[in-house]
C-alpha cells in the first residue's frame, strides 16, 4: 500500500478561512472541446443552479454522516491478483482495465454484472492511477516518474507489443518515483502525472513520443503543486486541469515540515498554458478541506459548472463554482456534504444526478466501515440532507470507473477484488 499522511483526529486544528494564491486569475484561451469519453458528465443548469452563498473550507473532523444501507443495489465482486489500485473504461465499447501489482488487468463485460478477467500485461513498476485517451486507443497507467503507455486494441486482443513505451521525468530522487494518477488532454496530444512525494504535476509530449516511438525524452516540465499531490481532473471544455494536494505547503520547500492537520488545497491549471510552459500555468489555488485527494468535474453541456472533490480528513465531499474558481476563487466553495470515513474515489452517475463517494477507512477508525455512499447533487447544492445511503462494499474501496451499459466498477484495493455495481438499481437519481 502507498505511504500516505495519517488521518488527523483534532477538528479544531485546521483553519476554517479559505486562503486564495492566485496568479493571473483571467480565463484562458479557448481550448479544443473534450470529446466523448471525457471522465464528465453532463448536467442541466437548470436541473442543478449552483447556490450563490459562498462556504469556508471544512476543518478536520471526525464525526462521520450515518447512512442507512441500500439493500436493493445490485451488486457482484470479482477478484483480483492482488491489490487493484486505478481503474478505467472503454469510451465505447465493454472493455475495463484494473491496475494490479506489476501490471494491468484487462476485463471484458458480458452479459452478467461482473466482468470478467481475461489476461494481465505487465508493466515495469507498481502500476497506479488509469486513464484512456478520449480516442479510445491508448491505456496509460501512472508508475515510475510518469507513465506506462499501452495500445488498448493490443490488450484487448492479447496480441504482442501491447506495452508501447514509457514517459518518465528526470530524476531528482527517490521523491519523484511516486506516480499516482494520469489525464490526458482532449486533443490526445499531452499527458499529465502527480507525484505525490515530488509536490508537482508533470507533463509529457504524448503525441510526440507515439511519433517516435518512445525513442526519446518527452518531457516537458512541471506544474508546482502543494505537499502529497495525488488527484487530477481535465474540465469538460478542456481549459481546465484540476489537481489536489494533501497538504499546501510542499514539504521540501520548507526547512521546518508542516503540520499534518494544515488545510489542503485545489489547483487550478490553465491546460493549454500548461503543455509549452508547465511552470507559470497555475491560475488559482484555494483550501479544500483536510487532506482533499480526488477531484471531478461535471458540466452544463459544454462548460464545465461543478467540481467535486473529497477531502478524505474532514469527512467530506466538497462542491466548488468552476465559474467562480477562476473569476472569484476565495467564494468558489459552494457546498459540503458530510459522508463516511476517510472519503477518497469518487463518480457521478445517473446524467449527474448521483455522486458515488468510496468511504475508504483506510486509517481503521473506530466504529467506522468502508462503504460507497451516495449522494444526490440537487440536495447536495440546496443544502438539503443529501446522503440518500450506502452500499455495502469490501475494505478501503478506492477508484472507480463506468463501464458502458451502466456498470460503476470500484476498487477494493485491501479485499483484492473489483466491485461492479448495477447503476439503474440505485435509488434517489
């Protein structure tokens, strides 16, 4: 399992005022819209209006929102060579692939709820966080100092030459060898990388180094980031890249280290700044709860209007104006939804109308259990009770992905399987 920051048990200690660092807060230029596959979802404006209050980001807490079970929820387990980390989906088609230790899984779906296992490439490394590239054609899985790239249709296939090459930055320590999660621009043409112990995002020429066949160094620099940089999200317009840090101050950066329970913080990246100058792209940064480790966006068609992130130390998942992040960032924060232990993957189901969050409890607290909770987004941004309930899953659920023909497939990353979960089964959208 990776090393990580220990779950903070004060819920005094962390500072309720959102602290704004902004470089340049004006819109980019307009980038290429992202194509079908994006990990979005698109939603109504009017089904949803985003609140006009503005909230302080939430403090460390350890008081967990009791759910009741959902026992209608059609659910199957599938296990696993080891523990799985990332998981992604086919843009089109019923294809899944689970990153396992010392490679990917490659599932096919079929006509019963679980996929099923079909053959695992290996890879150099332990594979981490998974994306597709919005074309469907590339797998790339974060390890190393960067990326693994693998060809999709090879995989699927099971055919040679499925592992095409690896992208990984210069070394400067052990720090960097700490990949965690991957996006891809909407053109195809960039890769972006956390490592979550260097405190920074770091960029790759994708199309450059398929062209040549990984013969050469592609990259292209780095985005600074705070302390334990893991989460990673592209807007749906593809002017946005959305990245979580655990903590705001990066640890080397400093000769006396942070406290664990200081407030962590959202990033947001100006994409197309980011692919020729990743150093000067940052546009805004605000706190976003204690420990924040995965970000989402959802959209009003094309532009982007929410995005969700979890903040696995206040017990919360926490709804920003992706409008107000750029315009107006220190009252971006818009709503938070109290939900289960240690919160960390996330997904939104059902046209956007349901948030599944995975209530990890990879810490052990006492009298907490892993679970999936759900949450409906209306209630969420009216403030109303939101938790609709929970379903049952295996220990520390971790990532997710939606498999096409609506089957929400969720690590359990300790209980060694795959979770499939029959979307139209849950309640509440």
């Amino acid at each position: 399992m990776r090393p990580t920051l220990t779950k903070v048990r004060t819920s005094a200690a962390c500072t309720t005022a959102v602290a704004i660092i902004c470089t340049g807060c004006t819109p980019a230029l307009p980038h290429p819209s992202a194509p079908a596959g994006a990990s979005t979802v698109s939603v109504s404006p009017t089904e949803y209006p985003l609140p006009a209050r503005s909230l302080p980001s939430p403090a460390c807490a350890t008081a967990r929102a009791p759910s009741a079970a959902l026992t209608g929820v059609r659910t199957a387990m599938v296990p696993m060579q080891g523990s799985p980390f990332g998981v992604a989906a086919t843009p089109d088609g019923p294809w899944a692939f689970v990153a396992v230790p010392d490679g990917v899984a490659v599932l096919r779906g079929s006509g019963s709820l679980a996929p099923a296992v079909v053959r695992t490439i290996q890879v150099a490394g332990q594979p981490a966080g998974l994306t597709i590239t919005p074309d469907g054609r590339y797998l790339l899985a974060a390890a190393g100092s960067g990326a693994v790239a693998i060809s999709v249709a090879r995989a699927e296939r099971g055919t040679a030459g499925a592992v095409l090459g690896t992208l990984s930055a210069p070394g400067r320590g052990a720090l960097d060898d700490s990949a965690i999660e991957v996006a891809v621009s909407p053109d195809g043409r960039f890769a972006f990388v956390t490592l979550e112990y260097a405190d920074r995002a770091v960029v790759f020429n994708f199309g450059e180094a398929l062209g040549t066949g990984f013969s050469g160094s592609y990259y292209v620099g780095s985005v600074p980031l705070g302390q334990a940089a893991v989460g990673m999200a592209i807007s749906p317009d593809g002017r946005w890249l959305y990245a979580t840090s655990e903590v705001r101050q990066p640890q080397r950066r400093s000769a006396v280290p942070p406290a664990a329970d200081q407030p962590g913080t959202l990033t947001v990246i100006d994409l197309r700044r980011a692919e020729t100058d990743p150093a000067s792209s940052v546009v805004a940064t605000v706190d976003a709860g204690c420990q924040p480790v995965r970000v989402i966006a959802s959209a009003d068609g094309s532009e982007v209007s929410e995005v969700w992130v979890t903040a696995r130390a206040s017990d919360d998942l926490l709804c920003f104006s992706a409008a107000r992040l750029v315009s107006d960032p220190a009252r971006a924060l818009v709503a938070i939804t109290r939900v289960g232990e240690a919160p960390v993957g996330l997904g939104a189901v059902r046209g956007g109308s349901l948030i599944v969050v995975a209530d990890s409890n990879r810490f052990g607290a006492n009298g907490a259990m892993p679970d999936l909770d759900v949450v409906n987004v209306a209630a969420a941004l009216s403030g109303g009770r939101a938790v609709i309930g929970h379903i049952l899953s295996g220990s520390f659920p971790r990532e997710m992905a939606l498999l096409q023909g609506g089957t929400l497939l969720v690590s359990d990353y300790t209980s060694d399987q795959l979770e499939a979960i029959d979307v139209a089964t849950i309640p509440g959208g």
